[in-house]
C-alpha cells in the first residue's frame, strides 16, 4: 500500500456483524474474460502458468488444482434472507445499487487501483476484514485485467476500485497469485465488473420471473461526466514502451527520438541487426531498425541502441530526467509477462536506491514487479512521467534460483543522455562507446559486488 | 493524493464482505470461504467468486467447463449448501445503527 492512504477509515476489532443466511441464485462467468484467459494462459502457455488459490500449507491434489482451475472464471450471485428488523429500519435512500460500477475500459492502464478482500475469507474477518491493497491497471485484455495490487489467498471475489470515477468499482478479484514458471509474478488476475454484470443481467433475465425482477437492483455503470473524454487517456508514458525484437530474441524498449529507440544489449547484441520494432496499440506501428551500437559484454552497461527506418509516429516521446528522488513514485513499463500476446505491462512502486559512484548516480533500484522480457524498457517518474532510467534486470538468488521480481536494476538516464545527445546532434558514436570504457567502481557495482573500500596492497 | 482516495476506500468499506460455503450437519467438516462485494440492499444481493461453490455443483467441477455454460442456476448445486454472509460496522450501519448493536449502551433522558 502506498504511503499516502488516508487516515484509517475505521479502527480495526470493532463488532463484526453476526453472519446472515444466504441462498445462491446463480453460478456465472464472463464468456469474454475466458476467451481471453484462454488465449493468454491456454495452449503451450498453461504448462507454465498457475494460479495457487489455496491456502499457503495446504497440499493441493491434482484434482483439486483442476477444481480450482475450471472455477477460475466464476462468480456467485447470492441473495440474503431478508432481515425484517433491518429492512424496516432502512431508509429509502439506504435501497437500491449499493456501489457503482466503472465501464470497461474506463480505466486505462497505469491507473491506480484499491483492492479490497479478505486474506483467508472468514479465517479471521475481525482482523482481515476489508483489508486494502493499492496498485496500478497493470495491463488489460478485453475484461480480463491485471493489477500489481498485493493480494492474498481468501482475496478471491474482493472488488478493486478506481479513484478516478470515485469510489467505481472496477473489477473482482479472481487469483491473487499467479505464478510463472514456478515463479510469483506479482500480478493479481482480476475480471472487470461492468461485463460480469451485465452477463448476471441476463442470466436473471432467462432464470424466470422471480428472478427478473432482480436484474433490475444490479448496480448500474457509472456514465461518463459531460464534456469529459470517453475514455481516459491515462498517463500518457504507458504507451511509450516497444516491443523490439532481434532474430529470435525479443524485449522491451522506449523510444527517446522518432528515430530513435533504446533498448538492452542482450536484447539487441550485435551492431548492424536488423531489429523490428512495434508501437503498443491503438497506433501499432511496426517499424524496422538497424542497430547502430550496442555496449560490449565486458561494460557494466547492458545497452544497445536502435536507429529506425522512419519515424515512429504516435509515441510519446518522454522528457529525459536529470535528477533522481529516492522514495518517489516508479512505473515500469515493459512485454513481460505475455510479451507478444498482449500490449506492455505497467506496474508500480518507488525508487528504492540510487547507487553512486561519488556522486554519479550509476545504478537505479525499484519496488516494481519486472519479468523477464521487461529488459530494455522504460523507468519513469509516476509523478512527471520523465524517464528515469532504462530497465535492465530483477534479481535471481543464483543458490536457490529464485527470481525476485520487486527488486530490479536500471540503468539511469543520466548515464546515457551525454552519448545519445552526441549521436543524435553528429551522428558520432563516440560519447556512447565510453559506455565500454567504464570505470572499475562502476562494473563492480553492476557485478552486484561489495565496493573495494581501498586497493588491495601488493604482498610483493 | 489520500484525498483521492476517499471515496474509493468508503466505497470499498462499505461493499466488501465475506462469503462463507459448508455442508448441512457438517459444521466440524469446516468451510469454504472467499471475499465478495454486496451489490445491492434491500433486498441484499452479493457477488463473490465461484471457487467455493465447486465442492457443492451435483455435476462436479466439469459443469463449469461443459460448452456454453455461461451461467448456471442455483440448483445446480447440492441441498446440503449452506451460505453465510458478513461484514463490518460501515457496511451495515446508516448513521446510527452500529450504535444501536452495542448492547449495554444508552442515551438516557437528562
């Protein structure tokens, strides 16, 4: 949760209400969304996907996991036992709709987003009750969404709500964890409300007439305040990210002129590549490049450079920042997760450290969640949406394998900037190429090793 | 920025609720149970997710995967299902009425 929630809205221990009888009018799932899991987690790419539901020690058998598996996509409608007392002391305005609901697609990605479930369901609600997660839209597939919002087990049916429209429910939770090749991705699988009611709608409507009159009491989509945008744009750097692809390897990358695109060296490793470059949808351009440098393996920089065919038209090009904030709000924008089968994902967070050497800023560190095919893309400053820094890898425990995705590398701009005004100015590589000649404090910063405090003395 | 927040965490508050799933007579067999979103009140309608449900479906878990089920009625899950629904003080209480739950507490008359 960031750190600039509120004020507690309620003090936690306080009387739970006593549990009420419900009855379950219908199971119903969002035909889209799992068009779309298919076509993101299905195929070849169910063998590497899993979404743990259970609770963290339970042995899970394979039956269960196909269970929950064929369950994912589902949501209950249930309907209370009315409570004379309570129906009696209702207020007519207390009636009706008790939550609004965004349309899809009214929420762009980089969004914030506030989770809201219980870890563990009715394990314990007086502690866990209602408990918040802040995130961001990660990424969206029809009314299949993605949020980098911490959720836990017993989450599962929790609403998500926007702030922008106010307090619109966006989503429910559907897994709280996803899993990646054995490892957690960080990401929270969520289906948008707007569809799933409206499929709720018309499943009341075929149930028969005791149940039609229900359809009506769902709440309605929030409209759009006149003389606003339909759709907002969201931030405007969530569209700068490419997709660059060299041969067989393909990564992240942002374009820093129309021309030009930066991008990782183990993205794009050989000078002269040819490279192909995609824009992110709407304006899903593709382009081919050349690569015209690329540092060497021995710099501890891992960055090649990308000069285009033609311009790259309908991509924002970020302002280049020059200083960095430690504790300030990140975006990382990157293919990770489904590389080609969906647009970049945004996830969020705060610089944690900018490693110096003196008082050059040689390393940047953030909280948010970077997976493979994230390399080469672009660090940005939430707040003004310059670019920080050009990501270049998580972290992996070489002992036990483990990759940890909220802890990740970047390369800081500052580094860049001298070498890519150069070439863009003359055309000379020459300010880039000092990239291989980097000092030795830097590489050992980047080789992740304790900086020497002095020169080790000569035993001769 | 916590000001944009407000309504969303009011709204979240007062919408968020648990959803608990166990077997009739079984109380000891334990329960399922997952988060939910009350979406409307009066009559007091909830959506939370299908997971807990699939002990319960008379056709198993294949019922949820069968081509073209997009939606299934109550009854296609066991007589023996039991429902319970709760949640905290925002979500029940109109002004007032969470003080009226605390037993032992009066305004008397002065």
């Amino acid at each position: 949760a960031g750190p600039e929630l509120g004020p507690p809205a309620r003090p936690r221990g306080r009387l739970m209400e006593p549990p009420r009888p419900a009855e379950l009018l219908l199971l119903l799932s969002c035909p889209a969304f799992r068009a779309h899991f298919a076509r993101l987690f299905g195929g070849e790419a169910a063998e590497q996907w899993r979404f743990a539901s259970a609770a963290p020690d339970d042995e899970v058998s394979e039956e269960e996991e196909e269970d929950q598996l064929r369950a994912l996509g589902w949501f209950a409608l249930l309907r209370l036992r009315p409570d004379p007392e309570e129906e009696e002391a209702a207020a007519e305005e207390e009636r009706g709709p008790a939550v609004a609901v965004a349309p899809l697609g009214a929420v762009p990605k980089g969004t914030p987003l506030l989770a809201c479930g219980s870890p563990f369901g009715a394990f314990c609600p007086d502690i866990f009750l209602n408990t918040l997660s802040r995130g961001v839209l990660s990424n969206a597939a029809g009314p299949l969404l993605l949020t980098d919002a911490r959720c836990l087990p017993g989450t599962e049916g929790g609403g998500v709500f926007a702030a922008r429209p106010a307090g619109a429910l966006v989503a429910l939770v559907v897994a709280p964890l996803c899993w990646k090749a054995r490892e957690w991705v960080g990401l929270t699988l969520l289906c948008a409300a707007a569809p799933l009611l409206r499929a709720a709608r018309a499943a009341l409507g075929r149930l028969g007439p005791g149940t039609h009159a229900l359809a009506a009491l769902l709440p309605p989509e929030v409209g759009v305040p006149w003389g606003l945008p339909l759709r907002d744009p969201g931030p405007p750097w969530a569209a700068a990210a490419v997709l660059v692809e060299c041969g067989t390897v393909w990564g992240s990358g942002v374009a820093v002129a129309p021309r030009l695109v930066v991008t990782c060296r183990h993205v794009a490793p050989r000078e002269a590549a040819r490279v192909l470059v995609r824009a992110t949808p709407p304006k899903s351009a593709t382009i081919w490049g050349r690569v015209v440098f690329a540092t060497q393996e021995t710099s501890p920089y891992d960055i090649a450079v990308v000069s285009l065919d033609e311009d790259l038209h309908g991509v924002p090009l970020p302002v280049l920042a020059e200083r960095f904030h430690e504790g300030e709000a990140v975006s990382v924008v990157g293919f990770g997760v489904f590389g080609q089968a969906c647009g970049p994902s945004v996830t969020s967070g705060i610089l944690s450290a900018v490693v110096r050497v003196g008082d050059t800023p040689v390393m940047l560190q953030t909280t948010c969640a970077v997976h493979g095919g994230s390399s080469g893309g672009p660090l940005f400053s939430s707040r003004t949406g310059d670019l920080l820094g050009i990501v270049a890898s998580n972290t992996r425990d070489n002992d036990t394998g483990a990759t940890y995705p909220h802890l990740n590398f970047s390369v800081p701009i500052t580094v860049l900037q001298p070498g890519l005004r150069r070439y863009r100015q003359t055309g000379d590589l020459g300010g880039l190429r000092e990239l291989d000649s980097a000092a030795e404090p830097e590489k050992v910063v980047w080789r992740l090793q304790r900086p020497l405090t002095e020169a080790p003395r000569s035993k001769l | 920025m916590a000001r944009q927040w407000g309504p969303s965490m009011r709204a979240a508050e007062k919408a968020g609720c648990v959803v608990s799933a166990s077997r009739a007579g079984q109380a000891e067999a334990g329960s399922w149970s997952c988060s939910g979103v009350i979406l409307s009140r009066c009559p007091d309608l909830v959506l939370c997710h299908g997971g807990i449900f699939t002990p319960f479906l008379r056709a198993g878990s294949a019922a949820l995967t069968a081509a073209g089920a997009a939606f299934l009625p109550g009854d296609s899950c066991g007589d023996d299902l039991r429902l319970h629904v709760q949640w905290g003080p925002a979500a029940a209480s109109p002004a007032g009425r969470a003080e009226r739950g605390r037993p032992g507490l009066c305004t008397p008359q002065c």
